[in-house]
C-alpha cells in the first residue's frame, strides 16, 4: 500500500516530528491520480529541524520519502525559502516514490 490519503501523511509526521497544522498530497486535476508529492505544515520550527536531521530515515509503507523546506519559485527567479514558514508555519514537502 503506497501513501494515498492524508489522514496516513498526517499520521507518520504527527506522531514522530510534532503537531501537524496541515498536510496535503498533490493530485492530477483530472485523474485524480497522486503526483509523487505533497507537502506538510508543521505548528514550529523545531519539528522541520528534527525532520530534516531524519533525512535518510523517512519510510512510509516500504518507501523512501524525500523531505525538502518549501521553497517559493517564481520566473526568472531563484528559488528562495517560504518567508511565510519562517514567521509561523513551517512547510514541509515531500517526494514520496509511490503513484
């Protein structure tokens, strides 16, 4: 079973890392269909530190997930940290191999 509802993100990252306030996974508009990615928003800093010092030990149902700060991409631009996690959220994406 590969990571196909948020109520199974919301779990693995709650349980090990601190309050969730929120988390969603990308889906295709018309299929529905994950896209292999999501995002999670942590209540403080301190639990996307202890995540990301976690790095090679994320696994939800026998996969690797990939756990990155979010980072805002705008044209022409490089990409730069959400300035919107820093202040009072904390987001969180990831990129989980399932589909």
């Amino acid at each position: 079973m590969c990571i196909r509802d948020r109520a199974q993100l919301f779990n693995y990252f709650n349980e090990k890392y601190g309050k969730v306030v929120e988390c969603a996974i990308v889906r295709d508009k018309e299929s529905r269909r994950s896209k292999g990615f999501g995002f999670v928003t942590f209540e403080t800093e301190d639990s996307i530190t202890k995540e990301i010092a976690d790095f090679y030990k994320h696994e939800i149902d026998g996969k690797w997930i990939e756990c990155k700060r979010a980072l805002i991409k705008e044209a022409g631009i490089a990409p730069q940290v959400n300035p919107a996690a820093q202040v009072s959220k904390h987001s969180l994406p990831f990129a989980p191999a399932f589909g």
